[in-house]
C-alpha cells in the first residue's frame, strides 16, 4: 500500500487509471475503432498509462452517454495518471452547435441526446492536478468540422495533454484507425512508456505513410517528421508558402519545453472554444469552465541562430518551433545552443535554465531522427538537473532518463548501443525508473555481447 507521507512517492507512484471509449455510429464507413480497442486494452494498464500501477476500464461501442460519464467520473477520481482514450466520429449538435463524440445509436437527428459532449471531458477532469491526464483521441469528422478545428474555430483542447489526430470523412475519404493502430503497436515493443509527447511524436510518424496527410489534423502540436525536410532551408518571407505540404493548415508548432522543469507544451496560442451549452438534467453542473476565445498571435517569423543571445525565452521557443516546424531542423537546434550556451554564461552550468535547454536540445534531434543525439543529450539533462541536488524521485530527473531510454532502444548502431547502453545503466543505478527498466539495459547490452562470446 503506497504511504502517502512518504517525500519519495510521486505521482508516477500512485495507481493509475485508463478508460478507454471507442464507438462507430450507424453510417456508412464509420470509422472502425472498435476492432482497433482489443488490442490497446490487451496491453497492460500499467504501460498504458506509463506509471507503476494502473487499471483499465474499456467501453467497446457505448450507446448511453450518462454510462460513459459515470465511467469518466470514476477516471477522473484516479489518485495516479490518467489516460482517457477516445475513438469514434466527432459530430456537431446542429441545435446548440456543440461538439460531441458520436455514440452507437448516435444519428444526425439524435446527437444531443445520444452522444457525449466534448465539454464534458474537461467539466469532469478540471479539478485533477495539473500535468496528470492525458486524452488520446483518433476520430473523424465532416469536412466541416475538420476545417472548424483546422481554423481554431472550435477545439478539443481542455485541462488535459491533447494527442492523436482527426480525419476527414466524405465520400472520398474513408479513413482507417491509423493512430490507435500505430499506438498499439509502439507500445507492445517498448519496454518502457516514454513521456506522452515522445510516444505522439513516434506514433503520428507511424500513422502518418496510412493517413491522407492533406486531410488529417495532429493533435497535440507535432507534424509528422517525415513530411519534412531533413536539411536546413531558406527562411521563407512574408507571405511565402512554408515548405511542408500542410503545414499551413495545420497550425499547430512542434512542442518544446517551454520553461525550465515545465512539462512540454505547444507554444502556439490556444484555441478559442465556443461555450458550452446548459447542461440537461442529469448532466454536469453548469459551473463547468467555459473557456474565452482569444485571438491567436500573430507568429513571429523565425530569425538567425545569433538572435537567441538578446531574446527572451518565448520568443526564443517561438523561433525554435516555427523553425523545426517547417524542417529547418539545423536552424532549430542552432538556437536552442546558443540558449543553452547563454544559460551557462548567465546561471551555471548545474543550473535548471541549463538543464532546460539540454532536453529542447534533445527533443529536437529525437524530431529529426537522431535517437543516439537524443538519448546523450537527456542523459546529460538528468545528469545535470542531479549534480544541482534534485532528487533521483524528481519528475524532471525521471523524465529525462525515461526519455532517454526510450530513445536509446530506437538506436540500432551496436557500437553505439553499447556505448549510450553502458552510461544508461550508471544512470539506472541511481534513477532504477519502474516496470524493470534497470534490467531491460542489462539484458539488451547482453544480447548484443552474445555474438561476441561464440
């Protein structure tokens, strides 16, 4: 039984929860996530979530949206991480023009009361701590309401980590799970969970060869690195055309940390939403958030890699952003080291300004496809937040080197491998990490000595 007073317990520590939703309403070539849910639940909850102990709930094609909320009431009161998984058609109330997540029995005629509202996902997980909940969602919409989302006018976003992707469904897309798909299929081949914003980034790049990228939208801020150029590029001025194919409709920048021990987040405005409607009876309360439409910022245009020296540190995330947005990847990692280089000068280098610009460094090159970069990097990331005192049981500290070991397995280079490997298990040593990870580098480094022993 986990002992609350203890200092060591983190929320990793705690018992995590996973429900999972998957529907397909009555239409022709719904969207068929419910043969895609036996696989993500056969995963054990526990990686699910990514923390030591987890159970799972799955609701395999729901036809009663207060059954749904009463599971998601129940998720919500998870005291450990939270995923919440959503499947299906995205659908509109063309009587309160609310967004809704469409359920078995849901028809165009029924959607206020046969389908779940969107705005109950952040009535009902509000009140959870920040940085706890993750929300995956793989759904498709009308071309209409894909554009609305595409232009900001209406959002998913909420008091959660957004991830997954909306596709467009008409007569000439019918588009398949590709994301829950890919979802499942990393995480039965990793022996560790790495931090939500590595695993959407490894699944939208494997989603994305299946998905018709013009009429697919990204959640959570990335754009598949494949669709971009692994070369720096000109800037492009005012009024050009970026040179990813659709970037400029999918106005979303890649993530970064965006302050040093924050979580990493899209440095892009946030959307507005449109208020939610009074709720029916039986519904949540009506002191529900609403949230205010704001008007998004204009983006800065990206500047040369000199400039981060006389910036401050949004507009330096800003630059990064937009340039490793549009592929201009060697142009991104420029400023983030000249940042870092600054922080050394300005706080120490054991300082977590430092530390910070070490891990948007490495989250970069694990952007390009560089996992040996990457994994060195977060490495010397945890190593440095540890030589300024923080814990071993700090989140930064454990994310670093669970990102750092997620990026070690994407290494296939056998030198290396056993090189990163053998400075990986020192680190393990002092961070062990959870679900047998210090053994998972013991037993990969043996393997590849055992040609070597014959």
């Amino acid at each position: 039984m986990l002992d609350m007073a203890n200092s060591k317990t983190t929320d990793r520590d705690l018992p995590g929860y996973a429900l999972l939703v998957a529907a397909e309403p009555p239409v022709r070539h719904p969207l068929a996530v419910t043969a895609q849910l036996p696989p993500l639940a056969a995963l054990p909850p526990a990686r699910l979530v990514g923390a030591a102990h987890a159970s799972a709930v799955q609701l395999a094609n729901p036809d009663d949206p207060q059954t749904v909320l009463t599971c998601l009431r129940t998720a919500a009161a998870a005291e450990g991480h939270l995923l919440v998984f959503a499947a299906g058609h995205l659908v509109v109330d063309p009587r309160q023009h609310q967004l809704h997540l469409a359920l078995a029995r849901t028809t165009a005629r029924t959607v206020r009361y046969t389908a779940l509202p969107w705005h109950w996902l952040a009535a009902e997980l509000r009140h959870r701590p920040p940085g706890t909940t993750t929300v995956v969602a793989d759904l498709a919409a009308d071309p209409e309401v894909w554009q609305a989302l595409v232009r900001r006018e209406r959002s998913l976003e909420g008091p959660y980590a957004l991830y997954g992707a909306v596709q467009v469904l008409d007569r000439q897309h019918h588009p398949e799970p590709a994301y829950t798909r890919a979802l499942a299929h990393i995480l039965r081949g990793t022996p560790v969970t790495p931090p939500a914003d590595v695993l959407h980034l490894e699944t939208a790049r494997a989603a994305a060869p299946d998905v018709d990228e013009a009429a697919t939208l990204w959640l959570g801020g990335f754009l598949p690195p494949v669709t971009a150029p692994a070369h720096p590029v000109d800037v492009p001025g005012p009024g050009s055309t970026p040179p990813v194919p659709y970037a400029s409709v999918v106005p979303h920048a890649v993530a970064v940390p965006t302050a040093p021990g924050a979580p990493t987040a899209p440095v892009a405005p946030v959307a507005p939403v449109a208020p939610a409607p009074s709720p029916a009876p039986g519904t949540p309360p009506s002191s529900a958030p609403q949230s205010t439409p704001t008007t998004p910022a204009t983006p800065t245009t990206p500047v040369a890699a000199s400039a981060p020296l006389a910036m401050v540190a949004e507009d330096a995330h800003r630059a990064i952003s937009e340039a490793s947005r549009a592929g201009r990847h060697a142009e991104a990692a420029a400023i983030a080291a000249a940042c870092e280089q600054s922080a050394l000068r300005s706080h120490g280098a054991t300082s977590p300004e430092v530390a910070h610009w070490i891990e948007v460094r490495a989250f970069l090159a694990f952007t390009e496809g560089a996992p040996d970069r990457a994994c060195e990097l977060w490495m010397r990331g945890a190593g440095t937040r540890l030589a300024a005192g923080r814990a071993v049981t700090g989140s930064d500290v454990v994310e670093a080197v669970d990102r750092a070991h997620h990026a070690w397995h994407r290494v296939t280079d056998p030198g290396r491998i056993r090189e990163l490997g053998t400075e990986l298990l020192g680190l393990r040593t002092r961070v062990p990490g959870r679900n047998g990870a210090r053994e998972d580098v013991r037993q990969r480094l043996a393997r590849l000595t055992e040609p070597l022993s014959h």
